[in-house]
C-alpha cells in the first residue's frame, strides 16, 4: 500500500472538469485508488463520488494506492494533482 497527502490548490477545489480528468488517469492502473479527505473517502474511478467530496481551496487530501501497479499509480496520482489541482 502507497500512500501520500496532497493540499488542494485549485482556487476551485476538486470540481468537475478535474474530477473527471482524475478518474480518467486513474482508470488506467489495476490498483484500487481511494481518495479521502474532508471527513470522507471514494473510490478515485467514480466521479460522482469524488464530487460529494466536496473539496476546497487549502483541504487536505489523503491518496492511497493498493495492488499489483500501486507504485506507478501513487506516482501517477500525485503528478496529476500538482498539475492540474
């Protein structure tokens, strides 16, 4: 299991247009992705769970990878978020 913190930059927060970007990116690892922060957790593949989230601007954002690829995937989730949030 690979996990990492990451503070949500987007002036936005996690709203549409990059949740749905982050379950695309993370749809492509066999690794089961949990995303968790705000009192909550969702599975990084299903959008509508990430959006009742409901993650700001400055909120703390937990990223755990688990399986066989959990490695590249952490990797890959991290370079997502300081991209694009």
């Amino acid at each position: 299991m690979k996990t990492f913190q990451y503070v949500i930059q987007d002036e936005l927060g996690i709203h549409a247009r990059p949740a749905g970007m982050l379950v695309k990116e993370a749809k492509k690892f066999e690794s089961k992705i949990t995303l968790a922060g705000n009192g909550k957790s969702a599975d990084a593949g299903k959008l509508i769970a990430i959006m009742g989230m409901g993650l700001k601007k400055g909120a703390e954002l937990t990223v755990t990878a688990e399986g066989p690829d959990e490695e590249a995937a952490a990797n890959a989730m991290e370079e997502f978020l300081r991209s694009n949030l």
